[in-house]
C-alpha cells in the first residue's frame, strides 16, 4: 500500500465497483418492463453490493480474516453480477460491446480484491 489511505473511497477496487455499479444502472435503465423485479433488481442489488461490501471490510481491515471474508464477500457477488450480465446479453438486452466491457471490468475487479485476499494484513491500520 503506497498512499496512505483515509477511507474506503481512496480504494482504487472500490472505486471500480462503484463505477461498474453505476453503470449498470444506467444500462438496466432500458430493460423491458417486465424483467424489473427480476433480471434488473438482481443485476442492480448484486452490482451494488460489491462495492458496498468493500466498504464494509475496510471498516473491519483491524481484524485481517474478517476483512478477507468480507472480500470474499465482495468477490462473489462480482461473479453473480457477471451471470446476470450473461442473461441481460443473451435475453437482447444489452450489446455484445456493453457485455464484453462490464465483463471485462468484473474480471479486473476479480483479480484486484485476489490480490487483496491474498494479504489482508497490508490493509491493517497502522
């Protein structure tokens, strides 16, 4: 960890989430009507709940297991958000393009919270 960090919003894996998050959002804008308590609520609270579970395990980064399961946490939820993304694709409502690059993203995000798994203790406040 080369910055000091002041919160949860300094993290660049967050920061990510959060955009993805949003961005979902505004996709899922355009999704039928009838898919709204459905594919569009799952995809949103999954979407969300990535970045909202990397806040709550910075909260807890004193304690390095309890940080670790709740990137754990995180982490899973990114996956669920990609099979939802895989619906959306195949279900014609998003483009090929908008697929690849939010997969691509939860992908890269995948990879960031492994390497913060792999050494919770770096997180710990000093």
């Amino acid at each position: 960890m080369a910055a000091k960090l002041r919160g949860y919003r300094d993290l660049k894996v967050y920061q990510l989430a959060f955009s993805l998050a949003m961005e979902i959002f505004n996709l899922s804008k355009t999704f039928p009507q009838e898919e709204r308590y459905s594919l569009t609520s799952q995809i949103r609270r999954s979407s969300r709940s990535v970045a909202a579970n990397l806040a709550e395990g910075f909260r807890k980064r004193q304690y390095p297991s309890m940080f670790a399961s709740k990137l754990a946490d995180s982490d899973a939820e990114a996956t669920e958000t990609q099979v939802w993304l895989d619906f959306a694709h195949d279900c014609g409502y998003l483009s090929p393009e908008d697929q690849h690059r939010l997969v691509y993203g939860y992908e890269e995000l995948g990879r960031m919270i492994g390497t913060m798994m792999a050494s919770p203790e770096r997180f710990k406040p000093r």
